[in-house]
C-alpha cells in the first residue's frame, strides 16, 4: 500500500470516529438514548419496632396451686381448650381420704347434736316441773352447743379438704389455645410453678416503640403500616390506640444491631385494621404516619 492510500484511510476512520461522536452527543440531546438512573424514595413516615402480644387478660399463665406429682397431663401445645377445662391433675389420694374422714366426722358430730338436743328437751320439761336440778339443766344446755360446735369445725375441715383437693385440678382459666406447656406427667411441681399459658389469638395486638425524638409526630389512632421479616413484600394495616404520657426505656431488642439498647422510647400500642397471620410474640417493624405538628 502507498503512502497516499494509508494517509486516505486514516482519515476516514478519523471521520467515522467524530461522525459517532456527534451522533451519540444528539442523541444525549434528544434524549432518545438517555438511561436516567433512579434512586429509591426513602421510607416515609415514623419507623418504630414492635412485638405481637394479646391484650390484657387474653393470655394468661397458668401455675399450680399447691405442691405434689402431676399424676396427669391431658393437654398439647396447640390443644383448644375452654374456660375451666381440665388441663392437668396433681395426685391427690391422701387428701380424698382425709376428706372422707372428715364428712364421716360430720355425720358423727350432727348425730351428737340430736342426742344432745333430745336430752336438752326433756331436761328442760323437767326442770319446769321441778323435777331437775337447774345445774342438770346446765350441763344438758352445754353438751348441746359444744355438739354443733363440733359440727361446725367439722364442717370446716370438710371445706379445706374439700379446697385442697380443688387446687389439685390445673383447669383452663380462659377459652383459647394452650401456647405453652412447661410440664409432664409424674413431675413434681410447687405452689406456683408455671404449667401452662392459655391464649386467645383473636384478641392480639402490638406493642410498639418508637424513639422519643419522633413522640411529638405520634398521635391516637394515627394509620400504621406493619411488616414481618417472616413474610417478604407483605404488609397490614393497624393504628395507633394507645399513647402513653411518658417515655420509658427500651424494652424491644432492636433488630438493627447499629441501634442503641438503652435508648428512650414511647411505648405504643398498635390494633391490627384487618386479619394478619403474625403469631403471638412474632417482631415486626411499623411505619407510623406522622400527624401534624400543633
């Protein structure tokens, strides 16, 4: 190839470079080309963590009233159970016969009170006739009320037996599902000790914390989104309906091991707006939308 033919090609191909190079500069221009890249809008609204729990008095632990072997243990976790069904039984075979003995003295001591109250009755007849002594009397009246005194204690030591052997049946203080169970058949328990806890999962709610930097933008019955770990690109509806008067100390771990443990929170309380399948205890975190500043 000739000088003069390496010289034309070169400037070809010098011209084929600007020539793209204007082209893609309109094409910037017009924008026909144009990628725009976008950032994600940051979340909006008050981040706060929360804990799924049961409201008040629809999760209750069950302990057992006094001490002994459970001779019997009827329930599983995840058993429905009903208000005042029987959960579990501590052995209670000296007690039932005490409690017998103690009915039997019942019918010896009211047996005692009739005998007295006939010898009261005819001494008494005798007396008006003169025919007894007044002390004759005396002593007839006193065996009479020492009998139904006798009754009385009897009956006494019925009823503690009788309580005795109540507090030997571990029942279901409330309808709803048997969360836990911490016990087994043939184990010894105290007065005390935690068997069960029954829960109704129909009545659930959250407990929420956010940061008292952000409790001025809090409100009652302020709109909340709340999601789960466990359920990825789900999300429920709640509000806000409790605000307490005061901050107190964290009580949630944070989830984001960067947020500090012993800050300050208002503690509030979150109602679920539409059926949610959280399980009680289950942490989530809550967007709540803040209100206007006053």
């Amino acid at each position: 190839m000739t000088r003069r033919a390496q010289v034309v090609l070169g400037l070809m191909a010098g011209g084929a470079l600007v020539g793209a190079t204007v082209l893609q500069a309109r094409a910037v221009q017009t924008g026909s080309q144009v990628t725009i890249a976008t950032v994600p809008a940051a979340p909006s609204g008050i981040a706060a963590e929360g804990r799924v729990v049961a409201y008040p008095g629809a999760e209750v632990r069950v302990g057992a009233e006094r001490a002994g072997r459970l001779v019997r243990v009827l329930v599983q976790e995840g058993d429905l159970v009903r208000k005042g069904q029987l959960l579990a039984e501590i052995d209670s075979d000296e007690l039932r016969a005490e409690l017998a003995e103690a009915r039997a003295r019942v019918v010896e001591a009211e047996a005692e009170v009739r005998l007295s109250e006939s010898t009261l009755a005819r001494r008494q007849k005798l007396q008006q006739e003169r025919i007894l002594a007044v002390h004759d009397l005396d002593e007839a009246t006193r065996d009479f009320e020492t009998s139904r005194a006798r009754v009385e204690t009897a009956r006494a030591s019925v009823a503690r037996y009788e309580a005795l052997v109540a507090k030997s049946r571990i029942a279901a203080p409330i309808t709803g599902t048997l969360v836990a169970r911490v016990v087994d058949a043939g184990q010894m328990v105290e007065t005390g000790d935690h068997a069960f806890t029954v829960a109704d999962l129909e009545r659930l709610r959250i407990e929420g914390e956010a940061h008292e930097a952000d409790a001025g933008g809090v409100a009652l019955g302020a709109a909340v989104k709340i999601t789960a770990d466990g359920y990825p690109g789900r999300s429920w509806r709640g509000t806000i309906e409790e605000v307490p008067d005061s901050v107190t100390l964290r009580r949630i771990k944070p989830q984001d091991p960067s947020r500090p443990t012993d800050a300050r929170v208002l503690a509030v309380k979150v109602a679920f707006a539409e059926p949610v399948p959280l399980r009680l205890g289950t942490t989530v975190d809550l967007r709540i939308t803040p209100s206007e500043p006053r």
